[in-house]
C-alpha cells in the first residue's frame, strides 16, 4: 500500500525502536476533514449517526459479537484477565487517508481490551478514531480511559491543526471522564534528528526540533484551557526512550517512552530486566531531576512472535516467537504491576499491514490474531491498579 510522502519514515538506527519506529510512525498518521466536519456538525449524535450505519456495513472480524443489541452486554473470555496497566492501541482501518475504520469494529475491540486493561493509549486522532473510541467505552459501559493522542509532523503543521481540532470537537462532545491525557507527538525527536543524522535531542538540531514540538505542545494547552473544562487534562509526549529533549521534558505534564528490548538484542529472558533498567536510568531519573517532574510511562514493550522472513527471525539473541512472547509476559507484567511501573503493552493484535509493508517482524506484536482470535498464550493473572 503506498502512503503520501509526508508520512514516510526518516530513517533510524538507535538500537530500542530501530524499525520499530518505521512501524509506528506510518499508522499514526490517521483521519480525515471529513470526520472532523461530520464531528462538527453532528456532535452528540455523531457517534449515534456512525453506529446504526456500521450496524450495517460489514466490517472485518474482531472478536465475539455481543449477545444482544447492547454492547454492554458481552461473552467474556475466561482466558483473559485485566492484568496490563495499558495496551497501544490503533483501531483498524485508521491510516490516513483511507480511513476504513468503523464503531462496530471499536466496540468488539473495546469489549476485548476491557477484559485486559483500564487504560489504552492512542496514537493519533484522525479517522474520527477519538470519537469512535470515547462513543464504544459509552456503549460498553466499561472502565476505560484514554490518552488521546495527537501525530506531529516537522515540516508540515496541517495534521497537527487537523487534530487538535478533532480532539477539542471529541471533548465538547464525549466530556471529559474517559480522558487522562493527551499526548502530542509521537517519536517527532527521533524523525526529526534521525532525518538529519543526529541523535543528540538536546544538540544544536534537537533545540530546532524542539522549538516546533514546544509550540504545538503550548498550543494544545491554550486549546484546552479555552474549553473551560472543569477536570485538568494532562498533556504530554511519546517518544524513543533515548530521544526526551530536556527542553520538551520541562514542558509536559507526563512522557511516554517506547523501549523495546528485541531492538536492544536481549534474550527473551533477559528482556524484563533490560526494560526496567534502561527505563529507570535514562527515562525516570533525569524527569525526577527536574522542576515540573514529568510522570514517565513506558509507552510500548513487548515481544514478536514470528518474523514474515528468515532474515529477522532472529535478533543476534533471540527468536521472535509467541514462546518468547510468554516468557516475556512472565517476566515482565506482575512484576511491574507489583512495583508501580506504569506501562502500555505492545500490542493487542497483529496488524497485516505492516507486515505487508515492512516486513521482518513487524505485523507480529500482538496478543491477539488479526482476527482477534488469542494467540496460544497464558494470559499473566496479577491485577493492575
């Protein structure tokens, strides 16, 4: 599938989202002025209009369908436990500008996720996919909240408008009891000095691309405070772990920091403590030092389970394999539940499109199927607060 050159990647080489990062930075990119015009003009009703259309319109698989035409009334799985601080989340269908997204398809996710997570974490706001998720959490009825999200570009600020937009029209609409943060930018450090052969985020280069994150960040602050909201809404950043500017670091409320140990050439065994060490020492200690002390979050760990070639199957340590994908899980999420570290597990299901794309390991991060049918895993039974 070919994408607008303004959402190609700008290259990496940094060992803990190497292309990891081309994975992400290609499906965050998502939604469409139409979705934002239809949010505008419908409010409320927006949510209600989209889902008697998705009721029918035939839509790909995602689950167990509710048993009634109440999606708060659901099958659960007894193989599922609500055992992961957070998952990343995607709705399928949501690259801009195809947009092939749909309520329906969110609902059976949302009513999957519930019965893992209280917290997911989007990644974008284009495709109506904000209002799609804050409208399947208030059929569901589920506990559920989100950090919205908001993809930056460098070298073009539309999407970032675009967004920022969808995401006020989604709090006028949806209020504000579901949220707990939004997130602006998405690895924008990374794309932004990586496309200049530099990896210093506090440099020279960093300062410049941190002008242009800060702004947009302040931005969304005004926006925010112009709703007169009741409830603070925090807002914060996701990047690489290595790639926090000091600079924006001082200009959030909270980081999201993706660290993956397969990029880092750990054994699956030695995955867990890999995460934790490299989160504690380059992501926690220098927020803590500073005046604001931004709370950190790792915003995506986990392991692949198969690689579409021979060539990636392997990281110099380890498999990709779903019996690295336990052990990983077995080492990793009690534990880290036992000691407070908030994270959001990457990822719930396989998405076919990047495999289609990248190839390697890259559609091979999820706990589920592309059909949402549960990989031969052991669910970890540790409930998270």
């Amino acid at each position: 599938m070919a994408y607008p050159s303004e959402y190609q990647n700008l290259g990496s080489n940094s060992f803990e989202k190497g292309t990891a990062r081309q994975r992400r930075s290609k499906w965050i990119v998502i939604g469409s002025v139409l979705a934002l015009l239809v949010l505008i003009a419908g409010g409320v009703a927006a949510g209600i209009i989209v889902s008697n259309n998705n009721r029918n319109t035939p839509g790909s698989s995602s689950g167990k369908k509710s048993p009634s035409n109440d999606p708060s009334v659901f099958t659960k799985d007894p193989r599922l436990h609500k055992s992961f601080y957070g998952m990343a989340y995607t709705p399928e269908g949501s690259m801009f500008p195809e947009c092939g997204n749909s309520l329906e398809n969110v609902i059976q996710d949302i009513q999957l996720l519930s019965q893992l997570t209280t917290r997911v974490r989007l990644y974008g706001a284009d495709c109506n996919q904000t209002a799609l998720v804050l409208e399947a959490i208030k059929q569901t009825k589920v506990d559920m909240e989100v950090f919205l999200g908001n993809y930056v570009l460098p070298e073009d600020n539309e999407p970032y408008v675009r967004q920022r937009d969808i995401i006020k029209n989604a709090i006028q609409t949806y209020g504000t009891n579901n949220i707990a943060g939004v997130t602006v930018g998405n690895e924008f450090m990374l794309n932004y000095l990586t496309a200049r052969e530099d990896n210093d985020p506090n440099g020279v280069n960093g300062q410049a691309g941190a002008a242009i994150l800060k702004a947009d960040i302040e931005d969304t602050r005004a926006m925010l405070a112009g709703l007169g909201l009741k409830k603070n809404i925090p807002v914060g950043n996701s990047d690489a772990g290595s790639f926090f500017s000091t600079e924006i670091l001082s200009s959030i409320d909270y980081g999201l920091s993706n660290v993956h140990a397969w990029f880092a050439n750990t054994t699956a065994e030695a995955a867990a403590d890999w995460v934790n060490a490299f989160f504690e020492e380059t992501n926690v200690k220098p927020a803590a030092l500073l005046p604001n002390q931004p709370k950190m979050y790792i915003a995506e760990t986990g392991w692949p389970t198969k690689s579409s070639d021979a060539g990636n199957a392997n990281n110099g340590a380890d498999d990709a394999s779903i019996a690295g994908l336990q052990t990983f899980m077995d080492t990793f999420v009690c534990q880290a539940n036992t000691a407070g570290v908030p994270y959001f597990f990457f990822e719930f299901f396989d998405e076919e499109w990047k495999d289609i794309q990248f190839g390697g390991v890259e559609g091979w991060w999820g706990l589920f199927n592309a059909d949402r049918t549960l990989k031969d895993l052991k669910i970890p039974d540790c409930p998270s607060s």
